[in-house]
C-alpha cells in the first residue's frame, strides 16, 4: 500500500516507533521497515519518496547506542534496502559512515547473529555499489579470511558468499570490458587454499539425502565463479589440492578433491582445460568405484562437467562401459551418470530428424545403453533425486543422437518400448502415468529416426492404440475428461512418416483431439492439439475436407471464448489457414463463416490495450500475422481449385484490415511481410483491383516501411509494387 500512497500514516509512525519505542517496539518496527524494503525493491521504480525515510531510519539504528537486538534488526533491516541506496552511496562522507558502522558491527564477535547480518550487508553492498567500495577493501579482506578460518559455519558461510559475490561482479564487468578492481585476483593466493580447505568441511552426511546448504557447497560454488574469472590461475592451487587429498582416508577430502575438479573445468583456456580432462577423467573414472556414496556421486557430477563442453577429450569407449555399471549404484550417483551418457550423446552427431552421422562413439555400445537406462527408468528406486526424468532424458538422447549405424537396432528397440509400455498400462505401478508417458515420448524419438519402419499399418497401428491408450488410462487416474500432451505430440511425427495414410487412424486421434482443443484448463494441450490438427492437413491435403466440421467448429468456438489463453489464438487462426490451403476448393463452404471469425478477430486494435506492454503488441502482431497468412492460404487454396471467384466478396474486407495496419503504425516485420504478400495475391487473383490500387497512397507506405526490412520482406514489397503497376 505504501507505494501507491494508500497509507501515508505508516513511515512517520514506524519512523516515531524506533526512535521512541522500547527495545520489542523498535525490534518490531525495524522488521516492518525490513518488509517494506523489500516491497519497494520489487518495483522497477522503486519510489525515492518512501526509500529514504527507510534509509535514514534504519541506519540510524545501526549506528545507535542501543540494546544489541535493535541494532541487529536495524542491519537486517539495512540488508533490502542496499539496492535502493545510491544516494547514500554516491555520497563519500554519507559512504564512509555507513561503511564505518557495518564494518565495526561486523567485528562485534560477542554478538554472533549481528556480525552475521553485518556481513549479508557487505556482500549486497559489493552486489550493487562494488565501484565505490575499493578504500575498504583492505580492511574487508583480512575479516573474512579470519571468519573463513574460524571454525564457526555461521560466520565463514557469509564470508564465503561475500567473496562469491565479488566474484561474480567482477566477472560481469569482464564479460562487458568494464572497470575492475580485481579484488579477486589480488586474493587469490590466500582465498584459493580457503576455499579449497573449507570444501572439506561439509557438514551433511555420506550416507544420508540431506542437501543443507552449508560452507562447503558455499565454497564449491564460490571456486566455480573464481575458476571462470581467474582462468589458468586457478589451477596450480586445485591440481596441488586434489593429489593431497584424492587418496585420503577422510571421506569428505576426497569427495572435496573430486569436486575441485569439475569446479574449475570451466575456468582455464580450452588447452588447458582439456589437459584437465585428459588427466583427471581416470581418477574420477576409479573414484566411482568409491566406498562413500557422495565421493561417487560428485566424482559422477564432474565427469557431467567435463562433458558438457569438453567430450573430445573423454575416453568415451574406456569409460561408457564404467558410466553403464553405475547405474545401478545410489539414485544419487545414477542420476548424474545419466548427465554424463546425456552430454557424451548430445555431443556425438546431430539429433532430431539428422542429418546424422555414420557412427559415433557411442554405437558400440547403443542397445546396452537402451536397455540399461530403460531397467534404470523403471526401476522401483527411480522416484528419488530426480533419476526417472535423468534415465529417461538420457535414453530418448541416446537414440536421437545415435549414428546411422543404429538405425538397423531401432525397430527391436521399438518393439521392446512399445511391450514395456502395454505392461505398464495393465499395471497399477504407474498411478501417475509418469513412466506412460516417458515410454511415449521415447517411441516419438524412434519415429522420428526411422520413419519409414515406422509407415507400415502394423505398426502405425499400434503406436496409435497405444497412445489411446494411454490417453484412456490418464484420464481414469485424473477422474476427469483432461489429457496428456505427450501423446498429442507423438502423434506428430508418426503424422508426419505416413502423409495421406494417416487418415483411417483419424477416427481413434479425432475425437482426442477435439477435445484438446476444446479443453479450456489445458492451455498447453490446447496448443498442441491445434498443431496436431495443422500437421494432419498438411499430410491428408484434399482428404482432409470429410474430417474438418467438428474441429473447426471446436476452434471457432475457442476463438469466440474471451476466458481462453488470448496466445493460442493465433495458433488457431494460422491452424485454420493449413487446413483452408490442404483441402483448396473444397474450403467455400466454410468460408461464410470462417471469414467472420477471421474479421472478429483482426477487429482488435492496438487502443485495445496498452501500447507501451511489450506483450500486448507482441501478440497483436502475431494474431495479426496468423490472420494475414490464413487469407493467404485460403487464396492460394481456392485459386488452386479454380474456385478463387467465391473469395471475391471478401477482398475489400482484407484490404481494409491492411490499410488500418499500416495506419496504426505498430507492426513487425513479420506483419509486414504477411501483408504485402496478401495484397499481393489478390492483386494476382483479382486484376480488376489494379486500377484502384495503383494510386493508393497507403500501399505506397507499406511498401515503403517493407522494403526497409530488406530480404524477403523487400522482395515481397517489389513484387507487390510491380503487380499494382508501381515501380
């Protein structure tokens, strides 16, 4: 309420409160003064009006005299507030008092919770006002390595998060060429062996799945930024650690030693980090076979970092056999080994519908790695730390990426997917259908690979009852008439392998996809659903016309519903265009009414909303691009047909709808090229239009506005023009 004006009592009487009150008053007030802070600072302009009546207050509490809680709660209170201080800040005298005051807090070693919140203070000091803080930097330094070295976790966690957050401010400033301190490399030489030594300290358990956040993964994330920034540097210091700890009898240095590794790959030249790699990949390779489970399971995390971006140089063929063994180990440990065969997948060839390579490195070794990340798919343990999406994520990369060497296993590989699949929908182990509809989105990949295996009626046919399938089942585990988007979507490419002979499936897939598209709570079922139907017109062409009444009916009705995602009409406009162009002339009986609909919703002008929302000129452009483009493919579709004549009666309609464009003035590129090539069409259709075109003065605009966009916006604006007899 306070940013709009709504209670302009509250900051004088919070203000009167702290100055006045007693000890739980000002406590009480302060924390009010904190959430209010930190309401302002979600603003994107914070009001300085109510800003700095805060300020004043709160550092005045920092400064006070009084009982300790008050002035903690004062720092806590300053903590939301660093963001709104520049005036503070820009202010050398207004600084140094500040400053003074949280560093002499931050040394108040009686009082730990607020040397703690004196801390948090620097480090979003550093985060915001980082360019005015060099002259204390000196004194900064040398407290936080005292705090680092404490043995206190609460005090070395800050500590390690404030210079964490110098890192990343400095890295920031050299991705952009801006002026750096270089704080961190001027610590370096003390900070690293810190790091490094408090990465050891953890205070989770080996064998337990808690994940606290605590200084050792404070550090290990604080190496990571210092790695990138520092580059080489770094690694004297992480390769010195690593052979001193690798083979220690403490667990949590060898799990620090492994961590270091996979921290720091990012950082060095690319030489050099591969000469990491190369050397550090067979200890991380032996320490999977370690007692500790978090050893494993960190060893597994740093191979997925070497993989991300330096797979050429893993021994792939050496260490795929290790990676497929220890997918029966921990969930822990299995789900980053399943990062691993992702990353090593991803990086051997292409994925998607290819082009792909011959081989890969991975094609010795394509169906046991099906098989095992299947088995560890589906394995009862599968529901913790995420493992079924990793195995799943994993496998479907696997067969995507694999070399065409492998397509000659991918039918066996369909077949068992697909008898895994009927198992699980007779069972009752899969009550939320998550394993369904990953085994769906896997037999999408395999169609995608082998289409024409795919296009036989014997198989076809049995992706599709299976999708019903599954569909069926979804629906019973929900209680309701809702639907599973993975199904839709893999419809798609099996659609896309069999062209015109999808149609005699179109009498199980319809009445689903009806019911997508008319399902108002699933907005992103709904989106797919239309694209379905898009697909099966461009695949059915003339043959779509005995199948279209009912879903176009369902998609004038969603264009009319004001309650529906205003984004997927659109979707629905251009969806209509495919279907008009797939079945050409026999599009006039409907034109009557899609015309309509089409003009009910081209109707919508840009006054309509706010013309300075990014987002309401963005859809209106692409609402107003999907109707261009369906006129277009309704033309093009009647002129194929030689039914071209019964358009006539709606030209001046689109041309009118063009000319308001141009004259609001707020249109894309896209628009643009839409329009031009619409005009352009008709010019074509209709010659008779030349006469009363050619002089029109807000054609000569779009052409104008178009040609700046050069490409085929241009051209399309030139041929446009030449057609009206302009040149």
């Amino acid at each position: 309420e306070v940013p709009h004006g709504s209670w302009p009592e509250l900051l004088p009487q919070l203000q009167q409160l702290v100055t006045d009150g007693g000890r739980e008053l000002q406590c009480a007030a302060l924390l009010a003064l904190q959430y209010l802070g930190e309401d302002l600072c979600a603003l994107d302009e914070p009001p300085a009006a109510q800003a700095q009546p805060i300020l004043e207050v709160v550092v005045a509490g920092m400064r006070s005299d009084a009982d300790v809680s008050v002035v903690c709660a004062a720092t806590k209170a300053f903590y939301p507030c660093v963001p709104l201080a520049d005036g503070v800040f820009s202010d050398e005298h207004r600084r140094a008092l500040v400053m003074e005051t949280i560093l002499r807090n931050a040394q108040q070693q009686q009082h730990q919770l607020l040397e703690v919140a004196s801390l948090e203070c620097l480090a979003q000091i550093m985060e915001y006002h980082y360019q005015v803080v060099l002259p204390f930097v000196d004194r900064i330094g040398p407290m936080m390595c005292t705090r680092m070295s404490s043995g206190v976790e609460a005090l070395a966690l800050p500590a390690v998060e404030l210079w964490c957050t110098i890192a990343e401010v400095e890295l920031e400033l050299l991705r952009t060429n801006a002026r750096s301190h270089m704080i961190i490399s001027q610590a370096a030489s003390f900070l690293l062996p810190q790091l490094l030594q408090l990465m050891a300290q953890g205070t989770n358990a080996d064998d337990g799945d808690d994940s606290t956040w605590d200084v050792s993964m404070a550090a290990a994330s604080c190496l990571q930024v210092v790695a990138e920034l520092l580059g080489d540097a770094v690694l004297e210091a992480v390769k010195t650690f690593v052979a001193l700890n690798l083979q220690h009898e403490d667990w949590r240095r060898r799990e620090a030693a492994c961590h270091a590794m996979g921290a720091v790959v990012d950082g060095p030249t690319l030489e050099n980090a591969r000469g990491l790699v190369v050397s550090c990949t067979p200890f991380l390779t032996k320490a999977l076979d370690d007692p500790s489970v978090t050893v494993r399971e960190t060893a597994a995390w740093s191979l997925g970092q070497f993989a991300v971006d330096h797979t050429v140089a893993l021994p792939v063929a050496e260490l795929v056999p290790r990676l497929a063994r220890a997918l029966s180990d921990h969930p822990r440990v299995a789900g980053k080994v399943c990062f691993v065969l992702h990353r090593i997948a991803e990086a051997s060839s292409p994925g998607g519908a290819g082009p792909h390579e011959d081989t890969t490195a991975l094609s010795p070794f394509f169906l046991d790695l099906v098989q095992v990340l299947a088995h560890t798919a589906e394995s009862p343990d599968a529901i913790q730390h995420g493992l079924r999406m990793a195995a799943f994520g994993a496998l479907v990369t696997v067969i995507s990426h694999a070399g065409r060497d492998c397509e000659q296993h991918m039918l066996h590989v369909l077949t068992s997917v697909s008898k895994q699949l009927h198992v699980v929908l007779q069972g009752d182990q899969d009550p939320d259908c998550e394993v369904a509809t990953q085994l769906v989105s896997t037999l999408q990949v395999l169609t995608q690979r082998i289409p024409s295996v795919v296009a036989t009626p014997e198989n076809a046919g049995a992706l599709v009852e299976l999708y019903c399938a599954v569909q069926a089942k979804y629906q019973r585990v929900q209680g309701t008439a809702a639907l599973c988007e993975e199904p839709l979507v893999a419809l798609g490419p099996l659609v896309l392998s069999l062209q015109e002979k999808f149609e005699p499936y179109l009498a199980s897939v319809g009445p689903l996809v009806t019911s997508g598209i008319t399902n108002a709570d699933q907005t992103s079922v709904c989106r797919v659903s239309v694209r379905l139907v898009g697909e099966i017109s461009r695949a059915l062409g003339p043959k779509m016309s005995a199948h279209c009444q009912a879903l176009l009916e369902s998609m004038y009705n969603k264009l009319n519903d004001r309650g529906v995602d205003r984004m997927i009409k659109p979707a629905i406009v251009e969806c209509i265009g495919d279907i008009a162009f797939a079945i050409g002339g026999q599009f006039h009986v409907f034109l009557k009414l899609v015309v309509e609909t089409l003009q009910a919703a081209a109707a919508t002008s840009i006054a309509a909303g706010n013309p300075q929302d990014d987002e309401w000129v963005d859809y209106l452009n692409c609402l107003r691009e999907s109707v261009l483009s369906t006129y277009t493919n309704i033309i093009w579709g009647l002129k194929a047909d030689g039914m071209l004549g019964s358009f006539q009666e709606y030209v001046n309609g689109v041309l009118e709808l063009v000319q308001r464009i141009v004259a609001e003035g707020v249109h894309s590129e896209d628009v643009l090229e839409a329009a031009v090539s619409v005009v352009g069409d008709l010019i074509m259709g209709f010659p008779q239009l030349v006469p009363y075109l050619a002089s029109a003065p807000w054609l000569d605009t779009l052409a104008a506005q178009a040609v700046q966009h050069g490409g085929a916006c241009a051209e399309k604006a030139q041929f446009m023009q030449r057609k009206r007899g302009c040149r």
